[in-house]
C-alpha cells in the first residue's frame, strides 16, 4: 500500500468538457483521445426544460447549466435528478474522501484540498479558490476570497499564488509571494504551458519569499491556536480588520489581513509601488522586524515597502 498523507481533489464540481453525455452508447472499454474537447456544434438549447435554462439569471457565461459539467437532468441511482443536488457533489466527495483517509491511517488527520465545496466542508478539507488570473487585481481580490470563505466555515483557504492563468511577472509574483505566505493555504500554482513561477526563477522573487515564509514559520503554533480557535467559536483565522475592529470605518478594508487577533499584513497591491498606506486602529502596533512601535490612531500610515520587504505589525498587548 502506498503511504498517503493527503489528498488533492479538483475538478470536482463536477468539470465535464462536454455538454451532454461524453459518452452514451460507447464501449466502457474504449478510451478517448486527449484532449478531451468536443468540436460538435452546441446542441439546441431548450429553454423550456427549466433544469438547462433556469427562469432566474445567475450570470453564467456558459449558454446553459450542464456546460463544463455534468448533465443537470442526469438520474442519480437513487433516482435524485443531478440538478437538485449539482453543489453538494464536491461536499460528499471531499466526506468520501476523508472517511477513506481516516480508514485507512486511523487515528491521524488527513489533509485535503478541495476546489469544489459546500456549506459544512471546513469540517472536513481545505480549500483554494480555484483558477485566477496573473493580475494584479486578482492580488487584490484574492484577500477578500479568503476572507469570504473564512467566513462560510473554511478556515485553511489560499489562492493560487502568482496566478494561475497568464504568466506572471517578477514584481508581480514577488508581491504575492509576499501576501501568500499569509493565507492559511498557502501555494503557487499555475496551468500547463505556461511561464514557470517557482520563486527561484527571479533572485528578487526568492529573497521575497525567504523573507516571508521566516515569518509565517515562527508564526505556526500562533497559527495553530488561531485554528483551534475556529473550531471552538467559528472565527476565521484570516479575517478582516472589521471583525476585531466594529467600526463603519473598517468594514470596507480589503487591502489589509488579520491574522487572527493580533498579526496585521499590510501587503502591496499596486504596480511599481515602493510603499504603502496602512490603517492601523487604535492602540500600540509593533513592527515584526524591528520592533519599532506604531500608535496606532484609526489612521493611514505610509510604510515603505521595498520590493523584498511585506509589513507584518504584532497587536499591542497580544504576547
């Protein structure tokens, strides 16, 4: 038996590159030729079957529901038509997955990462937010991603670090490197074909990252507790500044991270920007690197913020 400490479960909405059936009528012993992508002209669409085309929009780009998955009017053996339970397919996965794992190593937790999930999987795997883009917006958007799923129940969510589609660039991945080695999941990935993005390939990028993940490797048993904090009472262990700091003046924050109650990241989020501007609420802030303290007033600070460098602020009074 192969020694397994986790599992990694993706395209598990389910994908499907067909519309329809991929394969009716067709020998269970015949195997397709990659790469798998229908060139048939799409089907009729029947507007009338309210399983394919819902009366209500949902801002699908696709022509119809079953596009890139599973047909939405197939039969489940218990007769249950696939429409009615299509979101809960990655969910009893991920459950299948992790009954298996705690069967097979008893008594040791398993690791799984799950793109597709459900009201309830934070009980059961990680998560990332599936395929983005090289961008500097989807840098950005990615902190309120991780904040959402933070709070629908998934503590440990990341996404993919220095994008997934499109090549990066230096400044680009060293930036995201930066605020990745933050996110409780924290991961570079990109799509086949494309421009390597190991940090290594940029001197700039490796030191970047060294300099962070030092910080997030003396951070682990802080992060730990921040964990067993989620289970006790729900709270996210990445959460935004509104849910220490109740205030109007915070709830629109997306440029900022907490990490748990008392790590402040102050990422850089714009192009060719060699500082900063960080809120820093009211109270006495302590910089990682070199303890200098901030008083903090409800205000913006300007910090500078070399290529190499992410601000990471301990909460006064936290140790």
């Amino acid at each position: 038996m192969l020694p397994i400490d986790g599992m990694w479960i993706d395209m598990n909405e389910p994908a499907s590159f067909c519309t329809g059936s991929c394969g009716s009528n067709r020998p269970m012993n015949e195997e397709p030729t990659p790469p798998w992508l229908s060139t048939a002209p799409h089907r009729f669409i029947n507007k009338t079957n309210r399983m394919l085309v819902p009366p209500y929009a949902i801002n699908n780009h696709e022509l119809e529901l079953s596009d890139k998955t599973v047909e939405t009017t197939a039969i489940h053996a218990t007769g249950v038509t696939e429409y009615h339970v299509h979101n809960l397919y990655g969910h009893m996965e991920s459950r299948a997955t992790r009954d298996f794992l705690l069967a097979y190593r008893r008594n040791q937790r398993p690791f799984i990462l799950s793109r597709s999930t459900f009201a309830g999987s934070g009980a059961l795997v990680s998560h990332w937010t599936g395929d983005n883009m090289a961008s500097w917006a989807d840098l950005h958007v990615s902190i309120a991603s991780v904040f959402d799923f933070g709070i629908f129940g998934i503590p440990m969510v990341g996404a993919d670090i220095c994008g997934f589609y499109g090549n990066t660039t230096e400044e680009l991945c060293a930036r995201w490197m930066e605020l990745g080695a933050f996110y409780p999941f924290s991961r570079s990935h990109n799509a086949k074909g494309l421009a390597p993005q190991e940090p290594y390939r940029w001197a700039s990028v490796a030191k970047a990252t060294r300099r962070a993940l030092r910080v997030r490797y003396a951070l682990l048993a802080y992060m730990y507790s921040a964990y067993q904090d989620s289970v006790d009472h729900g709270w996210p262990v990445a959460r935004p500044l509104v849910f220490e700091f109740p205030s109007s003046q915070f709830a629109s924050n997306d440029k900022q991270m907490l990490i748990g109650s008392s790590i402040l990241v102050s990422p850089v989020l714009t192009q060719g920007a060699r500082s900063v501007d960080a809120v820093f609420p009211t109270g006495r802030w302590y910089d990682w690197y070199t303890h200098a303290h901030i008083n903090g007033h409800n205000a913006n600070v300007t910090l500078d913020a070399p290529l190499e460098h992410i601000n990471v602020h301990i909460r006064g009074g936290s140790i």
